[in-house]
C-alpha cells in the first residue's frame, strides 16, 4: 500500500486511524514536510476565504507552501469553493485545462460524503484522473447551513436547515478524508505508471 501524508490536519481527526498515513498536525508544521509520500493538504484557508476580512492569524504563507508540496510529490489540496488561493497559485478553475504541473481543479460539495453543510469545495489534483471520481452520497441534502450574520435559515429548495457550529463547519467527514487518501494514492499510481511509460 502506497503511504500518504495528511497536511495540516487536526490532532484526533479522521487521518490519525488510518492505516499507512503519516499526519501533520500544527504542532508538526506541514510546511517542513519534504516528502517523499503524495499528499492531502488541508492548509487553513482564513487568508484565502469569503470572510479573509476578518482572518487575524499568522498563517499566509500554509496554503501556498501546500501547493508546491502537491505540485511535488502529487496528491490533493482541498480549500473552499472559489479560494482566492487559485489565482495566487495559478492554479486552474473547475472545468479549465490542466496547469504546467499537470493539475486540475474539481468540484465537489462535501455533503455527500457525509458532511452536514453543502460545503461547496474545490479539490486542486496533481497526477489523477478526473474520470475516475464519483461521490458515495450523490444527492444527498444538506441538515444544516453556514450563517454568517442574520441570514434566512433555508436550503436551495426551502428547506428549512440548523445553522451549524463552527466545529461541525470546520469538520472533515470521516469517508472524505478516507477517499481523498485514495485519491492522492491513486496520484501516485499514475506519475509511476506515466514516468515507467516514458
């Protein structure tokens, strides 16, 4: 089984019980990780977000540091849907041609993989194929949505929702982690098998 390291991850989430990944916590900083495993990075997107306005931590340089480790060692970079991150990276949006480093930018929203919010997201991939991805959960609703201020507490189609916490907001579904593992070990089946090719 191909090892996987985990990026700026949290102590006593998903990632610490799974079997051949090596986590990065912020005690470890993820920033030093030199490889030689592909990765799933996680880098905080405070600086990076809808609500960077109000970002006050020191963490500016995590998410860009992510993308040259993804572009290095291949894997997968999850931030939130529409990151200023990309156009600081160069990265492509969802539908466009792959970058000089042969990356690709998918979209997904995390409910269906268990989460309790939409949570619209953009998964950055060096070395995978984008044919290869299906959700487990398609269609499936969301329980609770992401209030900032005094928004009307409904769904896309009126459905009335919880507003959720800022933990179960920050949390990582347990089967997305486990399939973004697979998907940055399937990133390194390919460069092997495109580099034994050539």
């Amino acid at each position: 089984m191909i090892s996987v390291a985990a990026l700026y991850v949290e102590r006593g989430g998903p990632y610490f019980s799974m079997p051949d990944v090596e986590p990065w916590d912020l005690e470890r900083d993820a920033r030093k990780y030199a490889g030689p495993h592909p990765v799933v990075a996680h880098p905080p997107c405070g600086p990076w977000g809808r609500l960077r306005h109000l970002y006050r931590g020191a963490e500016h340089d995590c998410a860009p540091a992510a993308v040259a480790t993804v572009r290095e060692w291949g894997g997968v970079l999850e931030h939130p849907a529409d990151s200023r991150l990309w156009p600081f990276c160069g990265m492509p949006d969802p539908g466009w041609l792959p970058d000089v480093y042969g990356g690709i930018t998918i979209a997904v929203n995390q409910v269906e993989w268990g989460h309790a919010c939409a949570k619209p997201t953009w998964l950055y991939l060096v070395g995978y194929n984008p044919a290869k991805i299906a959700p487990p959960m398609p269609g499936r609703r969301p329980t609770h949505g992401i209030w900032y201020g005094d928004f009307k507490r409904s769904g896309h189609d009126g459905d009335r929702l919880l507003g959720a916490s800022k933990e179960i907001r920050r949390r990582t579904p347990p089967a997305f982690a486990a399939w973004l593992v697979e998907l940055a070990r399937a990133c390194r089946r390919d460069q092997v098998e495109l580099a034994e090719a050539g």
